[in-house]
C-alpha cells in the first residue's frame, strides 16, 4: 500500500518498481517493445524466400535465433500478415541471411516493403547470387546464409514461429555484420551504432 501511494504522488516514483537494498530505484515497469529498445543492438536478417515467378523475396527480420547445434536448426518470427509467410508456408524452402553493410539502406526498404507486388531486389539494387540445390538467391552481400527447410510452424500471437532445419551454411568474414539500433528504428553495423 505505501509502494502505491508513494507511486502516485510522486511523478518520478510513477514508473519505478524495483528497489535495491538502499532503497534506491533501479528498475521500472516498461513494455516489451521498450525492452527490444534496450536490448540494441538487435540482431538483422533478410529472410530469402521463392515467388510464383521464380523470383527471389526478401523481407529484413530480427527475430530470429539459434535453435540446435545437433542437428541444426534455427527459427524466426514473422506477423502473420507477411508475404515471405505465405512463401515459405507453401513451398517449405528459405534461406536466412544476415546482411552485410555495403547494403544497409536497402535492408531497410525491405523492411518497409511487401514483396507481394514489388520486386524488392530491383527496388533496392541488390546484387543476387545463385547457391547450390536452391531456386532461391541470395544478397552477394551476406556475412552469413543459412539454407533451411521449414520443419514446422506455429501461431504465436500476431506471429508464426517458423522452426526450420539447416541444410547449409554459408560465411563470409569480409562482410560487416548489420544490427538493429533504438529498438528497429535504425539499422547500422556495431561499431557504426554506437
Ligand atoms: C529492422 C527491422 C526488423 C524487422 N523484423 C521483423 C521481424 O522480426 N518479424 C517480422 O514479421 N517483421 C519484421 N520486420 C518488418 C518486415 O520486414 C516487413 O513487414 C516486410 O514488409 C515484410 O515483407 P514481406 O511482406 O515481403 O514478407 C522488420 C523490419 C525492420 C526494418
């Protein structure tokens, strides 16, 4: 009661909830996406996947995250709504990659776009390579490319998590690695972020 009390008489008390052994506030309630703010950098992938037309789509994702080292497999989020969803759903094949910094604006026009009428690899000039045993390319521009089939997928929310097996992998140390900063507002490498 006299937490609640000194919370609403105090503006700067408002939003503190955890105290230390001073009697020091230290943390206070937020939201999760305050939290992804706070958790900048955030990891940044282009989520490659195949169109009717035989074209590749890309779509920017950050959540997205190691599963399994034996065997390997990897998963994503991605709002129900998006078309690479739809893609992958249907023909079961996706290539993760994390793209490099020569391409940093264009990872964030494919973060803002649906691939649904748009090719967003003309858009946005991005240079795509073949890869083995896939109809889907890739950026020339990736630090890593995970080739995965989808295993399965689940409703989680607004999202499917889509739970993938790794077939291959591919790495290119040259390549700068590009995060999310401020939450998703920004894209830039680690260094170039801070
Ligand atoms: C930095 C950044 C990170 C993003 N991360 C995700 C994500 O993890 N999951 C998601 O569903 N959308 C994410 N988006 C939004 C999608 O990229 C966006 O909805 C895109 O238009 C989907 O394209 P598609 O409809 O061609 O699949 C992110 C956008 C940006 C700019």
């Amino acid at each position: 009661m006299l937490n609640f009390k000194k919370r609403m008489n105090s503006g700067q008390l408002l939003n503190k909830e955890i105290v230390n052994k001073k009697g020091n506030n230290i943390m206070k309630k937020i939201d999760l996406p305050q939290a992804a703010k706070l958790t900048s950098p955030n990891p940044v992938s282009l989520v490659c996947t195949l169109k009717p037309d035989g074209s590749t789509n890309l779509a920017t994702v950050s959540w997205w995250t190691y599963l399994s080292f034996n065997p390997n497999m990897i998963a994503y989020a991605m709002a129900k709504t998006s078309y690479s969803g739809e893609m992958v759903r249907s023909n079961r094949k996706v290539i993760l990659t994390v793209p490099g910094a020569e391409i940093v604006d264009a990872v964030m026009g494919c973060g803002s776009t649906t691939g649904r009428n748009t090719d967003k690899s003309s858009k946005f000039e991005i240079e795509l390579v073949e890869i083995e045993q896939s109809n889907i390319k890739i950026p020339a521009h990736s630090r890593v490319a995970i080739q995965c089939n989808l295993k399965e997928y689940h409703e989680v929310g607004d999202h499917y998590l889509y739970i993938c097996d790794v077939e291959q992998v591919y790495g290119d140390e040259a390549e700068k690695a590009l995060f999310a900063w401020d939450g998703y507002a920004k894209i830039a490498t680690a260094t170039q972020g801070e």
